[in-house]
C-alpha cells in the first residue's frame, strides 16, 4: 500500500507540475527557415506573406488559350519534352506523335 501511495503523490506531483508550467511557457521557435526573423516579430504573421503556391514556386501555366497554335503544336511540344527527359533520365525514347509518323500505304507520305 505503501507503494501505491508514493507512486499516485508522485504522479500527481507531476501533474502539478506540468499544469503549472503550461501555463507560464510559451510556444518556441523553429529557426530553420528562411522567415524565423517574421516569426520573431510581435504580432500575427501570414506564411510566405499570404502568396499562392504558384508564387511561392515561380509556376506558371500561362494563358489558356493560345492565338496561332494549334493541337499538333501542343503534342509536338509534349513530345520533345518526353524526349528530352528519356534521353536524360535513361528511360525508353518515346513514341513519336501521330502527325510526324508517315503512313507506310502511301508513297511519299502523302
């Protein structure tokens, strides 16, 4: 019995403590990032200073619509940018797109 009893004052020893301390500390600080003096600033602080992902990362997608270009265009571009990415990564040379490839049942492919 004796035991029971210096282990529940000692736990709850402990919880006056922690109840305590919680009440005084405050959060820390992570200084890993390249913002910790705004962290340190008094007051709220927006991340990044409120810019989009698109900003955060220099992305972007550019108009939606293009004047002058065309499908084929797209698909040519995809394709040299798969291109490039198989003869730099080592994977397999891609398939090119439809409109490049000749047909076989017609001379000159016309």
């Amino acid at each position: 019995m004796r035991a029971i009893a210096k282990g529940a004052a000692a736990v709850l020893a402990a919880a006056v403590i922690w109840a305590g301390t919680t009440a005084v500390g405050r959060a820390g600080i992570f200084i890993g990032w390249g913002a910790y003096d705004r962290q340190l600033a008094p007051g709220a602080t927006t991340f990044r200073d409120g810019q989009p992902f698109s900003h955060w990362y220099n992305y972007d997608a550019g108009p939606s619509f293009y004047l002058g270009m065309d499908y084929n265009h797209f698909a040519y571009m995809d394709y040299l940018d798969r291109l490039d990415r198989a003869q730099k990564f080592g994977y397999r040379i891609p398939d090119p797109p439809a409109f490049l490839v000749q047909p076989g049942c017609r001379p000159c492919g016309r």
